[in-house]
C-alpha cells in the first residue's frame, strides 16, 4: 500500500508539472491559448490527488483513496494529454480521449463522496 502512495504521489507531481509547463506555454506561445485548460485541470486534480493519497493514510479503509486518487488521475492524463496533443500536434490520442477523460474524472469525485461515505460508516461501527 505504501508504494501505491508513493507511485501516486509521483504520477501526481508530474501531472502538476506538466500543468505548470502547459499553463506557461499557453500564456506565451502563439495560438496556444488551448492549452490553459487542460493545465488547470493537471494543475487541480494533481493537488487533489496528492491531498487524497495524504488522507489515505488516516483512513479506516485507505484503498478507496487511494483508488479514488488514481481514477482522477488518468482522466485528468486523458483529458489534458488529448487536447495538448490536438493543440500542439493537432492529432488526436484516440477518438473521445478528452470526453473519456471527463468522465472518468467525474467518476473519481464521485468515488471519493462514496469513499467518504464508508469512512463516515467505519466511523460509527468503531
């Protein structure tokens, strides 16, 4: 479990530093405005997924964290690497690579209301 945390922690850094050097990009190059979006969305979902895997370890059932924080994860690498690739290459990942992305995305936040739930149940039973 605790390599799980950390591969997290280090797909999560990553992702954060890709947002950082996509924002820049997006705010220096020409037409590449495109690609301010999918830095946020690498830049949010980085913090949260690094703050998930943090809160995983005080939980009565960590897994669910920690799965929570690798579903947000690859939609957000979905997401984000499809429309930097489009912008910048103008190819596509695969079709409805974006749009699997953001569902997937939605996905983890929903996993994380449940994995909330369940701590609120663990919680009670103790």
């Amino acid at each position: 479990m605790v390599q799980l945390a950390a591969l997290l922690l280090i797909f999560a850094g990553l992702a954060g530093a890709a947002g950082v050097g996509l924002a820049a990009a997006g705010a220096h190059g020409n037409d590449m405005a495109s690609l301010t979006s999918p830095a946020y969305f690498l830049l949010m979902h980085a913090t949260a997924a690094a703050a998930i895997v943090a809160l995983a370890s005080r939980a009565a059932h960590p897994g669910a964290f920690l799965l929570t924080a690798f579903v947000l994860l690859v939609g957000v690498t979905l997401f984000s690497g499809d429309i930097a690739v489009r912008t910048l290459w103008q190819v596509k990942l695969f079709p409805m690579a974006a749009p699997a992305g953001g569902m997937i995305m939605i996905g983890g936040w929903l996993l994380l209301a449940l994995a909330g739930v369940w701590e609120l149940i663990a919680q009670r039973s103790a």
